[in-house]
C-alpha cells in the first residue's frame, strides 16, 4: 500500500514510468499546474485500470517551490488522519530531502518518506514484501553481457532440438521448464532425473536425449 505523490511539473510523464504495477491498495495524487496539464493517455488508463484511488491537485497561485509546499502540506494531512502505509514522493527534486528529514527525525513516531525519480524507483525502495517488488528488481538487474549471450545460444540450440519432437506452443512451456531445470546446481545425473520426474518417463527420456550434449 503506497500513496504516491506525484511531482508532475518537475518529472512530468517520465516519472510515471512503472504505472502498471499500481493497485487497488495504493493512492495516487498528482500536483500540477498550468503551464503542465498533458498526460498521456495510456498513463491514465492505466491508472483507472488499477483500481488505485486517483486525486489531482492544481496549484492556483503561480509561486516558487509552490507545488513543493503542496506535496508537503499533504503528506502532513495524510499522515496525521492516521495513515499506516508507505508515502512516496514522485519528484527528482532534492529540496524534498527536507521532508524525508522531518517526517524520519521530527515527528512523534518514524515514517520513512520515500523520494525517487518514478513510481517504479518508488515501489522498489518500499519496503513491501510484494510480486510486484520482487518482479521489478528481477527486471533491472544488471547481467553480464557475455553470459546472459550465452544463456540465450544454449536456449536456442534447446529450441532446435526440442522443435523436432514437439510444437511450437508446447516448446515455449518445455523449454522454460528444463531451463530451469539446467540452472539448478547438480550433475548431469541430477538433471536427468529432474527431468524425467518433471516431465514423465516416456518424454524426459526423448527431452533429455536431445539436450544431452548442451548440458
């Protein structure tokens, strides 16, 4: 559960990059004023299909840092009405640390205000033990380019072999399942046997054969 405050005149619609993992549980607020009132559509769908509660708040006195002081005021009323979730900030704003500081050192309890670039920064740094978090780390892991090449020849070398004997959608599954299998530490033994109990004895037997040689 994350209410998300959105900076959208300082990271506009950049800084909705991560939309699609809102949901239900979470709330959205975005800031903005005149001189930025364009989001893309496919952000706003996304939105309403998430179920997330959605609110916006126009700045009506053009001023320095007002939206700055609007986010502030908010995240006060959120949390004084007793609110138990994370708050994001949305913003690449750094005057915000200020906020993160008071909310952290300041106020009669300890809330951890987050404060990231976008709303996908913004669900990896919570502290949610969720599909979603686990989901976005795993996306932008780096990996080692020489490996993850090698990963994708052995793939499709398996591809070649297992295209001979079964179809094209029944491939796709077989191939992520022994995947698997092969990354798992063992001995070509071990692999045999997890597949031939994965997949039967009658096809983990025509499987293995054919992948034998990439193992």
């Amino acid at each position: 559960m994350i209410h998300f405050m959105v900076d959208f005149e300082n990271v506009g619609n950049r800084g909705l990059q991560g939309i699609e993992y809102l949901n239900a549980d979470d709330a959205l607020t975005m800031f903005y004023s005149q001189s930025c009132t364009k989001l893309q559509n496919g952000f706003f769908t996304q939105i309403v299909k998430s179920g997330a509660e959605l609110n916006i708040c126009k700045l009506h006195n053009q001023g320095k840092n007002g939206i700055d002081f609007y986010i502030a005021s908010k995240i006060g009323e959120v949390l004084g009405n007793g609110y138990k979730g994370t708050v994001a900030i949305v913003s690449s704003d750094k005057g915000f640390r200020a906020v993160q500081d008071y909310w952290k050192h300041c106020a009669d309890g300890c809330y951890n205000i987050i404060l990231k670039h976008n709303i996908e920064q913004c669900i990896v740094s919570s502290n949610e033990n969720s599909e979603r978090r686990h989901f976005i780390q795993e996306k932008i892991r780096y990996v080692d380019i020489e490996t993850a090449y090698e990963d994708y020849k052995k793939k499709t070398r398996i591809h070649n072999e297992l295209s001979i004997l079964f179809s094209k959608e029944q491939c796709k599954t077989i191939i992520e399942s022994v995947t698997n299998i092969m990354k798992e530490d063992g001995s070509k033994r071990t692999i045999y046997l997890n597949i031939l109990k994965h997949f039967g004895r009658k096809n983990g037997l025509l499987i293995y054969r054919r992948i034998q040689e990439l193992i």
